[in-house]
C-alpha cells in the first residue's frame, strides 16, 4: 500500500519518538514490516451473555484472517452487548438502549486512540447493530458491518417456534390455554443455538437496513449465525476494509441521504420493528445526514409490505436465506423502481452493479409475495401525531385488522403495574392501556414492552385493547400497539396529563393518535403538573440528563434535546 495511503498507523512507523509506540505494538505481535502497513481494528461484540453474540470470537479470527490475507496487520478489540431477551421485563431493560451509545463510544474510543487506519465491526444483537454503525461515522475511518446472523427456529409440536413463542406462552398460560409442561416445553425448545431472534425483529431488521445502506458486503444480513457463509462474509469483510483504503471510500461516501431511503424502503418490505425509526435516525444524525421521522412516513406511503416473516407472518429469517435472502429482496425492489441503485457501497460498486450478480427469489417460493398480492399496499410502520404526541409516536400495523380504535384510558406510570393489572384480568376489551413515564428519560432507557404485548396477545387481547407508551416494543411485537409516544412524559408531553378514564383514539389510515381533552383543559393539567426528579446514578443518570427527545433518535451528543 502507498506510504500516503496509511493515514492514521504511519504515525509509529518513523522517528525516534515513535520507539516506545513501536515497542508496545511489538509486544502483541507487530513485526518490523508491519508497521509500512495499515492497522485495520476487528471490533468484536462476543460475549457469553446471550446466543445471539456466542459465536462472534470465531467470526472475529476469520476477519482477522481476511484483513492480514489483503495486507493488513489486523488487531481483535472487544465491546459489550446486553440481551434484551433476558432483560425483557425486568429493570435490566432499563440499560437496553443506552448500550447502544456504550458500544457506540467504545468502539469510536478504540479506534481513534490507536490510530486505527480502518475496522470491521461484528454485531448481531438488536444494539449491537446501530451501536456499531454509529461508531462507523463517528469514526471516520473506512469501515464494513458484518452481522452475526439469525438463530435457527426451534421446533416444537412439529412447528417452528422462536422467544416471542415463550413470551406469548406465559400469556396463554395466565390464561389457562396451557399448562406448565407445555409452557416449559416451548421454553426449553425456543432457542436451539447462536444467533440473533430469528423473526423480522430488530437484530434482522437492522442487519437488512445495514446491507441495503450498502454498508455490509451482499449476503450478510441473511446469511445464518451458524454457517460457512457466514464465516466467508467476516474474511472477506476483512479484505474489503483493505480495498476500501486503496480506493479512499469512506463511510460517508456510502451513507448518503438516498442510501438512508434505501434502508427505510428495505424495511417497509420486509415489515421490519418498530426500532429502525429510532436507530435509523441516531446513525443519520451521527453522519450529518438530514433524515427525519417524516421521511418516514414518505416512503411509507409508497413502499408494499411484501414479507411473509414473523411475528405476524408465518416464516423467519432463515427462510428468507433459503429463497434468495435480502438481496434477492432488494432484486426485485431495484427491478420496480424502489431503490436509489446509483448509491456507493462497501463493495466500491453501486448498489445497481452489486445486484445485478444477485439471485433472484427461488421459483415457487411464499417468503415474499408479489407486488400484485402484497402483504399490505403501503409499509407497515407508521408515524402517527396529534394533541397526545405531537412529535410523533410509531406503529407497526402488520397483520393487525383494526385500523381505528378507541376507547377509555387505563393509566400507569410503571410497567410492573400495567402487567400485574392485565394478569389480574382488570383490563378490558375496549380498554386504552397506557404505559408512561418509560421514554429515554423518564425510564431512564426507554425500556421494551414485549413482555406486556405478548400477553396481551396470549390473552386474546392483541387487537381488542390497544397498548400505548413513551417507551420501545420489542421487533417481537404485534398487536395494536403504538410506542414512541414524543414528547415524553418525564419531558411535560401531552402522556403525561392524559387521565384514567379519558378518551383516547388511535387511527391508522389518517395517522393520527389524539384524547378527547381541550387544550385548555390540557394546559391546566400542565401548570398542575411537576416532572419527577431525574435519576442521577451512573450510566442510567448521565443517560437520563443527556439524551434527546426518541423523535430524534434517542442520541445523546448534542445540545438541543427536545
């Protein structure tokens, strides 16, 4: 590689002053040679906390083997990643979202302090993924995502099941449709090995967001955890970092405003979470791209919901691989006229010359429906507002039936308390639950409410009473369901005057969510009103006071929060 090529390792390689940077890389293993060469960072989120990272140390050596094969001198670093499977529920939420920036700022952290010419990042849970991405532009250095992979289904009664089957179980259980042994049966069986939740919920959803972006190579957001391809995708990852060095394409070159649309179109087919919305805008706000919440709804508007995959289809990601994976998704969205194909990738191709090498959908297959026969006309998530969010709040309406609902408020400012009144059958058809004071705030976190939503759906209650909140819904989750809800209540939102009892209206086709309260009314409740205190402790209190309105992205490096 030419010597001007080398633009941050250089620095240890002449001068006298450079001997004792020299003599610490020595010692883990650089040779005299390697210092003319660029230090490429493996990024690795492995950790034994969950399935979905288990595997990434052996995923982490092969992009090690792929960047040295290309002339690199490659070096593994580690970061952190929760599960929010297991936290799903408890208080342990609570610190789901804020690891996103944990492993944003660490990963930035690493390769800025040692002077890091280029990285690959290896992510596969649900923060893992704009965690890494963040740190991508924040970094500024030339960088490939590569996904760790969905987990296989688990089987059980010859049908596959996945997690959200046990969350739905303990639903069904509360309800008296199944009895312990068969409950214990799905747990035991939901989760067969490594790899990310196995449906259309955030850890694939952002995968397929991150390769339509043109940030991962073709193939990795669907190619199984436990795979040889997958093992391929991180050696040639490794490779491609070196190429794009050569080439001077940086991450910035890649994710313009038209490679964002291509993310959110990709997402709209596919029937992603609920999440993208939130994680799609803090990555954009990280590389200065102007994207909004209502871009959003734009495309929403003129994308079909063609995915077949859970949770309100009937296949998973696994299934997608089989018949072409997402870009064979993104073949037929480039043929009709859906996506930017002029936009830049990792490749150091345009979209358009990537796919055009791309298979198509296997002949035959159901994963993915026609355009003549889509799973809905327009995209399933959308953006709704009104005197009860007049930020915005988020939908994901795939496969619910109800376009309109309303009904009286139940207000709680916990979910342990909304979850103890729905086991103790105190919530009705018909019913507003409403859970606040969870926002990125006022969590602080902006816990996930799977939990809750499974039940309700377990109960039969998924689309008879509809669930509100300022905080998250797992990927996992349908049902009628409307979560983001901005302002927050800890921020004086409107959620936060809404009272036991108000009439309260959620409307899909006009993307609109409002109460029967005056503004008069509501401007009363507010000089009534005082926010609680903030809390202070640790990670969960520097979260609190710092990050902005979930509108925005939940991002927690800039001034103007709200």
């Amino acid at each position: 590689m030419d010597k001007d090529l080398r633009i941050k390792s250089q620095v240890f390689s002449e001068g006298p002053m450079k001997a004792p940077n020299r003599a610490m890389l020595r010692a883990v293993g650089v040779t005299e040679e390697d210092f003319k060469k660029p230090m490429i960072g493996i990024a690795s989120t492995w950790s034994e906390v969950t399935p979905c990272n288990i595997h990434i140390d052996d995923l982490a050596l092969s992009s090690k083997k792929g960047a040295r094969d290309a002339g690199g001198v490659p070096l593994i670093f580690n970061t952190i990643t929760v599960s929010d499977g297991i936290s799903m529920g408890t208080q342990g939420m609570r610190y789901s979202l804020p690891s996103r920036d944990v492993i944003a700022d660490s990963i930035e952290t690493v390769v800025g302090a040692e002077n890091l010419d280029g990285f690959v990042a290896i992510g596969a849970c649900d923060k893992n993924i704009p965690g890494c991405m963040i740190a991508i532009a924040n970094a500024e250095v030339p960088a490939v995502f590569v996904y760790g992979g969905t987990i296989a289904p688990g089987r059980h009664n010859d049908k596959d099941i996945d997690i959200v089957s046990v969350f739905e179980g303990v639903g069904k259980h509360n309800n008296n449709a199944i009895d312990d042994k068969e409950l214990t049966s799905i747990e035991c069986n939901a989760c067969p090995g490594a790899g990310a939740c196995g449906g259309m919920y955030t850890a694939n959803t952002m995968a397929s967001a991150v390769e339509a972006m043109g940030m991962s190579l073709p193939g990795s957001s669907s190619n199984p955890a436990e795979s040889a391809e997958k093992h391929a995708d991180c050696a040639d990852a490794g490779q491609a970092v070196y190429h794009l060095l050569e080439k001077g394409i940086y991450p910035k070159d890649i994710m313009t405003k038209e490679a964002f649309e291509n993310a959110i179109t990709v997402v709209m087919a596919l029937g992603g979470s609920t999440n993208a919305i939130l994680h799609l805008l803090s990555i954009a706000h990280a590389i200065k791209v102007d994207l909004t919440i209502d871009d959003f709804n734009r495309i929403q508007e003129k994308t079909p919901h063609l995915a077949d995959l859970r949770p309100s289809g009937k296949y998973v990601m696994q299934d997608l691989h089989r018949v072409g994976g997402v870009q064979a998704v993104m073949k037929l969205l480039h043929e009709n006229g859906y996506l930017h194909g002029d936009c830049l990738t990792v490749t150091g191709k345009t979209i358009a010359e990537n796919l055009e090498d791309a298979p198509s959908l296997s002949e035959g297959q159901e994963v993915i429906m026609p355009f003549s026969n889509p799973k809905r006309a327009d995209g399933p998530l959308i953006v709704l507002k009104g005197n009860l969010s007049p930020s915005g709040a988020v939908a994901k309406v795939s496969g619910v039936k109800v376009n309109r609902h309303t009904g009286p408020a139940r207000v709680f400012d916990t979910e342990k308390e909304a979850t103890a009144a729905v086991m103790d059958n105190q919530i009705n058809e018909g019913d507003v639950l409403v859970i606040r004071y969870v926002g990125p705030k006022g969590g602080p976190g902006m816990p996930e409410m799977l939990s809750i939503s499974a039940i309700l759906v377990g109960k039969g209650l998924g689309e008879k009473v509809a669930l509100l909140t300022d905080g998250r819904f797992s990927g996992g989750t349908h049902g009628l369901v409307v979560g983001h809800i901005s302002p927050e209540a800890q921020a004086g939102g409107p959620i936060a005057f809404l009272k036991e009892g108000d009439i309260v209206t959620i409307d899909s086709n006009k993307k609109e969510i409002s109460m029967e309260v005056s503004a008069e009314e509501l401007e009363e409740r507010k000089n009534n009103w005082t926010a609680p205190p903030l809390y202070k402790r640790g990670i969960l209190g520097k979260y609190a006071h710092n990050v902005s309105c979930s509108s925005k992205g939940a991002v927690t490096d800039f001034l103007d929060k709200e």
